[in-house]
C-alpha cells in the first residue's frame, strides 16, 4: 500500500472506485505530484490587499506612480478588500469606506503603536471580538465599529473613492532644508499596517497582502536605516563588515518583529522600491522572505522594471472550481496563494536537517527532525506564506544510518512534500509530491553516486549555503569552505595520478561543476563590488526563492552570439566571445543585454540598416532584440533592459560577467577583449583545483 500523507489506508468512499483498469491518479508511478481541493475546509473570504504609499517623492514620480496604483485596481478581483495607507513624516489610514469627503486618520511617524493602540485610535473591534470569542461587555472591543466596510472594501465598491485619494494624493508637505533627508516613517507605517490588517480581516488565517511601495530611505521612528543629516552617509558594505552602522542591527530586530505578527496572521509583505539611492532592502529583506514576498528594485516608477513587474504580480489562471461547476466561460483567478505551509515526511534512515528559501520554521520537533541545522532547522513544518509557481526551497537532510549496521539490499527510501495552502479564490488546497527510490549499500563502490550526480542541483544547493553561511560568516571563509567542498568531491570521484595534474579528469557527471563554482565565486552573491548592501540583498533574496534553470542562468549567465556566418548559436561565456563582427546577447536574469561589437556598432552609427540594400543588416539588429523581448516576457521581475556598444560605458555590464581570459596584462596574443581585472581566469582556477585534488 503507498504512503499517503503519512497514513497507510485509503477511506472508504475512495478505495471502493479503484479496479485495475481505473486506478487512482496516486498509484501511478508517472504522477509524483497530486493536488487536492480541501472540501472538508470552507472556503474563506477573497484575500485582502492593503496598499502602503510613500508619498516623500518628486512630483513626477508621484504621477507614475498614481497611475500605475490605478491599473493595479484594475487588476485585482471584484471582490477582493483593498486598503490604503500612506506616510511620509505621518501616517495617514484612509477610510474608503467614507465617500462624502476624503477622511484619514493620523499617526506620528517617530512613534511606536502596538495592534490595540492602533484599534483604539482607529475605533475599531478587535478581532476577537468580532467573533463572540471575547472580551465581552465592558472589554476593549466596546462600542467600536468593524474595519471592514470602512478601512477594507472590496474593489468594486470602492473604486471611485480610492482612484479619487490617488488623484489628489500631493507630496509630502512638511518642509525639509537642503542639508537633511526628508521624514520618512517607513517602519511606524508597516507597522500601522499590520496592525490594521491583524484587526480588518473577518476570518482567522485568512490570506492577506501588504504591498509597500517606496521611494527612499527610513528617516524616522522605528526601522530607521539612517539620519535626516545628509552629512550621514546610508551604510556600506565596508561600514557593516567593520560594525560601523548604529542602526543597522535595530532595524533588523524591529523588521523581523514584524514579520512574527505576518507570519502569525497569514500577511505576505512585497516591496516595491524604486530609487537611485538605498531604500534599506537590506533591512526589510527579513520581514519580506518570511512571509513569502516579493521585492522589485527598479531606479523609477516610470520603468517598465516597476510597471511591468507591478502587472504581473496580478497575473490570472483559470479557475478550477469554476470550471468543474459546468459554467459556460469559466472564471479565472490570481496566481498567488497565501498561508503556505510545508511538511517533509520520510522513512526513518535520515532525518530532516533544514530548508533555506522563503520560510519561516513552525517549531515542529521530533524524532525525525536532525539535531545538526542546515539552514532554517530545528522543525518539521515551515511557514510559506505568499507562494506562487516560480517558490522553489531547498531542503536538506542527514542520513542517520551508519556503515556498521549496513542497510539490505534492495532497500527503498522515500520522501513526501506536503504543501497546503489558500488559492485567492478562498478554497484551501493540499499539493503532496512524493519520491522514492533504492538505497546504495555498497560504501567500497562510487559509481552508481557519481552516475546519479545532478551538477546543476548540487550547484544551486551549495550556492544556497553559501549564501546563507555569507549572513553570519566573512566571505573569505565562505570561499574557503566552496574551494575545499570542490577539492574533495575531485579527489573522491576523479580520475587522475597522485602528484600529477595533467592526469586530471572528470566523468561528463561533474565535467561542469568546477565551472559552475568558479561562476559563483564570482558572482554578485558572495562578491560586493559594485553593488550596494541593498542590490546584494535583493539579488540574495530572489536566488533563494527561484527555481534551479532560472538560478543556473544568475549564476552562469546564457551568451548567444548573432553574426552572418549562420544562425544565432552559444558561445563561451569568455572574453575571447567578443568580436567586432557579432551581436551578442547575455541574459543574467536581472540583466537582458544586447551588445554590438566594434564593427557593427560603426555601421549602426552610419544608419546603414535604413537602406534597402542592406536589408539582412537590419534583420541581424533586430534578431537579438527579438529573442531578448521573448526572454524578458517571460520574467519576474521584469529585467532591466540593455542596448550598449563595444568600448562604450555600458558596455562593462557584459563585460563583468565574461571570463577573463585575455587581460591587459595578457602576453599571449589571442583575439577578443581585453579586460582590466586582476581575477584569475577560469584556466588558472582550474591548474589550481587540478594541482591541489591530486597532491599526496
């Protein structure tokens, strides 16, 4: 009998419609993964999405930033509840459901409001008591008005009113001298808006969204990354590796209370932050994964990097219960759930040792729960929160069986996901995926591990760890750590004679794992230059969450070269790709580039693809521009777009990517460009790794 979700029998009503021509979709070895509609839960309300505004912005941005909030309510559900909170030296709670004149309520931004104080100025129930599970008369729930219907309402009765706060939303108005930052309240509004959300929403558990946007760094109050003196510089990479930013460490304990009360309450919370300076990522970026958020990063509201990114966050699939209920054109609904949660069940030879992504640990000990933490530890059960198709986490375990009780043959190991969530239709759904498969024995023989060696997971689960030991451990130990991990796996399953390099040689299993690795020491994970704590942070939190082909690709950027010799074919992600007769173009997930060699950047330049004659010129211009537009449809967040020429200033965003195996201080004469870097070239990386694997 197979293991369903932890039991070893079916119920009745569905094991008396199995026979052996119509078997149940669990009993076929094809379909790992079965979702299930919970019918024995009811459905609860559509999800609840609350809009924090920052308003200390430029008056242009504030339009574009208006008109996409506008779009936005376009894209949300007829019946979904919607909110709004705006801040900027003050926090202002909007009462939509007020529609004779525009009315807020105000809270100071430099103070701190718990959930009941934010009841009590609001003059609203709390949640208990809006269910007759107390506090009874007299209690503090006494005489007050439910949130919802005046601070949530759902879109279509309050459409009017909300696109006309947006229409005549102003800049923040206090004044501010030309020495200081403006007041920016961006934690007390958080946390006035978790507080509304804790005592708005009609149902416990129920799936709600709290969408921050901003434009600038916390100011004032709670959260503060930095002071309203310009004379202050916003925290470096150098200032936090030498302990040199005060208000760092405060900002992380007070977001990451927040995020308890999210995860608590079943609100995900997604930044949108669109600035040229430091917003402070960094510091919210604990309160956004915990809760299963999203962070879109972008220079302005007017980007298609904001705009775009901001419509797809609403995208739609159809809507299964619709479509069973027989309706002739059936509904369709937000691919987005909320209140994930994930169990790990397995058989008892290993046990469970960690996840690392966009979760919280539920506190779910036991037997089968390794007392040795990889990543987030200790449990069982991990909170999700927001989850949607591209939520991918890593989980690792620790087998527990040792070589002096040797397992039989042909003994089977197996291991089942369970994940449960609320679809924003309100129906709650049980995703189990279940694996299985044999145990090898024999400790003497490798092979049937190396056979079985899947170098682009293992790639994406060490540069996982390694971005999560880089959270508490200097970055020279962490590539200490990488360099060694790699030395062993060569030494164990590599062919080669001791002390002889050039004997070296690595089965087609592992042939790219060393490349792989001499990518991720490179990369803008474990690599600080020329980017901000607040891009690294970023670019951090979407690896964690993506899947392994979307990770690989930041990891090790895809290049495809463009020339009239033939078709667009890859080429090495090498300097010696670059060549003054092609086109090429390099997808790093956050970057989409085109990049126009010397030559043709020069015909370009002479318009010589607006005459007919050269017809097939303009077609290779606009071949790569064609496929870059396919790669970034298909993308969340939407990446930035780039058009550049060789020898120009934006040319270096291909250039940093590219291994550099011609420098200027190459002696070697080999075509190419030439890169001004003093990092090893892949070669010498690989000379090393051969030098030390077979060393005595």
């Amino acid at each position: 009998m197979p293991i369903l979700c932890g039991k070893k029998s079916l119920s009745s009503a569905y094991a008396e419609n199995i026979s052996e021509t119509s078997l149940p979709a669990e009993l076929i070895s094809q379909f790992t993964t079965v979702e299930y509609e919970l019918q024995s839960i009811n459905p609860v309300g559509p999800p609840a999405f609350m809009l924090v505004v920052d308003t200390c912005i430029d008056e242009d941005e504030l339009v574009h930033l208006r008109d996409a909030l506008q779009q936005t309510l376009n894209l949300l559900p007829e019946d979904a509840l919607v909110g709004l909170v705006t801040f900027g030296t003050l926090v202002h709670v909007h009462e939509i459901g007020f529609s004779d004149c525009p009315k807020s309520f105000v809270f100071r931004g430099e103070k701190e409001y718990s959930t009941q104080k934010v009841q009590e100025v609001l003059g609203i129930a709390p949640a208990m008591s809006r269910q007759g599970l107390g506090p009874g008369p007299g209690g503090p729930g006494m005489g007050r008005q439910p949130a919802l219907g005046r601070f949530l309402m759902p879109v279509a009765e309050c459409t009017f009113v909300l696109e006309q706060i947006l229409e005549d939303l102003q800049k923040d108005p206090w004044p501010c001298q030309p020495d200081e930052r403006v007041q920016r309240c961006t934690g007390t509004a958080l946390s006035v808006a978790i507080g509304l959300l804790e005592s708005a929403v009609p149902v416990p558990k129920q799936g709600s969204r709290l969408m921050l946007f901003i434009a600038g760094p916390p100011t004032v109050g709670s959260g503060s990354i930095v002071s309203r003196s310009k004379k202050d510089n916003i925290r470096s990479h150098n200032d936090l590796l030498k302990n040199q930013a005060p208000l760092y460490k405060p900002a992380v304990e007070f977001y990451r209370g927040l995020s308890d009360r999210a995860v608590a309450n079943c609100i995900v919370v997604d930044v949108f932050a669109c600035s040229l300076d430091q917003v402070g990522t960094l510091e919210l970026r604990p309160l956004v994964s915990r809760s299963g958020g999203l962070i879109v990063l972008a220079d302005k509201f007017g980007q298609s990097v904001f705009r775009e990114s901001l419509r797809r966050a609403f995208e739609r699939v159809p809507d299964p219960a619709a479509a069973a209920g027989g309706a002739a054109a059936p509904g369709s609904q937000l691919q987005m759930g909320f209140g994930g949660q994930i169990e790990v069940l397995h058989s008892r030879e290993f046990k469970i040792a960690g996840a690392i992504g966009p979760c919280a640990s539920l506190k779910k000990a036991g037997p089968s729960v390794s007392e040795n933490e990889v990543g987030i530890g200790g449990t069982s059960v991990w909170y999700l929160g927001g989850v949607d198709p591209a939520t991918t986490i890593a989980f690792f375990f620790e087998v527990t069986n040792t070589n002096a009780t040797p397992l039989p043959p042909h003994k089977r190991r197996y291991m089942q996901f369970l994940t449960s969530y609320q679809a924003s239709n309100g129906r709650f759904r049980l995703r189990v995926t279940t694996t299985c498969g044999l145990w090898h024995c024999d400790a003497a023989d490798h092979s049937p591990i190396a056979q079985s060696f899947d170098q682009e997971a293992s790639t994406v689960l060490l540069a996982r760890l390694a971005v999560h030991r880089s959270e508490t451990e200097e970055i020279a130990d962490v590539m200490r750590w990488l360099d060694r991990a790699l030395i062993r796996l060569g030494a164990k399953f590599a062919n080669y004679r001791k002390d002889d390099p050039s004997s070296f040689r690595l089965a087609p299993e592992f042939s790219i794992f060393p490349q792989f690795m001499f990518h991720l020491r490179r990369s803008k994970f474990l690599q600080s230059f020329n980017s901000s704590p607040d891009e690294q942070a970023v670019y951090r939190h979407i690896l964690l969450r993506e899947s392994t082909s979307n990770s690989l690709i930041m990891l090790q950027p895809s290049l495809l070269s463009y020339s009239f010799h033939g078709p667009p074919q890859p080429v090495l992600l090498d300097a010696t790709s670059v060549r003054p007769d092609t086109i090429l173009l390099l997808d790093t997930f956050f970057h989409v580039i085109v990049f126009h060699g010397e030559t043709i950047a020069a015909w370009k330049q002479q318009g010589y693809q607006h005459q007919e004659e050269h017809v097939n010129f303009r077609s290779l211009l606009e071949a790569p521009q064609n496929d870059a537009q396919m790669i970034m449809n298909n993308r969340f967040p939407v990446p930035r777009y780039i058009v550049c020429d060789q020898h120009k200033s934006e040319a270096r965003f291909l250039l940093s990517m590219l291994n550099p195996s011609v420098t200027h201080t190459s002696t070697e004469v080999a075509s190419g460009q030439a890169i001004f870097t003093d990092d090893v070239s892949l070669r010498v990386f690989m000379e090393h790794l051969m030098k030390l694997t077979v060393q005595s």
